[in-house]
C-alpha cells in the first residue's frame, strides 16, 4: 500500500501544474470556453508532455501497448 502522504503530494502537484500551465495561463470568457478547453491540454499533459519523474517520458509510456 502506498504511502498517503505520497499520493496527496503527487496530487497536489498535478493540481498546481493544472493551475499554472492550463488554468492560468490564459483568460477565459466563459466556462464554456475554459471546458472546452481542458480536453486537449489534457491529452497534451497525458501523451507530450514531458515529465521530470520520468525521465523526460510522457505517462503515457508507461502504459504497455495495446
């Protein structure tokens, strides 16, 4: 069983990247818009984007093929 303390800190870490590469990054007009929005920097964080904790890996190499 992990550590919880280790779950919250990954969680915590997520939300502040949400924060400053999606949320913040640029004004939204509506909810709409800022929804609509979500999606594809979801799929870029996912599939593209590089993380530290992976040796510059997206997380999606960690996933065997399908």
């Amino acid at each position: 069983m992990q550590d919880d303390r280790w779950q919250n800190g990954e969680v915590e870490r997520y939300n502040r990247t949400l924060q400053t590469e999606w949320a913040y990054r640029q004004v939204f007009t509506s909810n709409i818009e800022r929804a609509a929005a979500l999606a594809p920097w979801l799929q870029h964080y996912h599939t593209q984007r590089r993380h530290n904790a992976l040796d510059g890996h997206p997380p999606i190499s960690r996933l065997p093929p399908t």
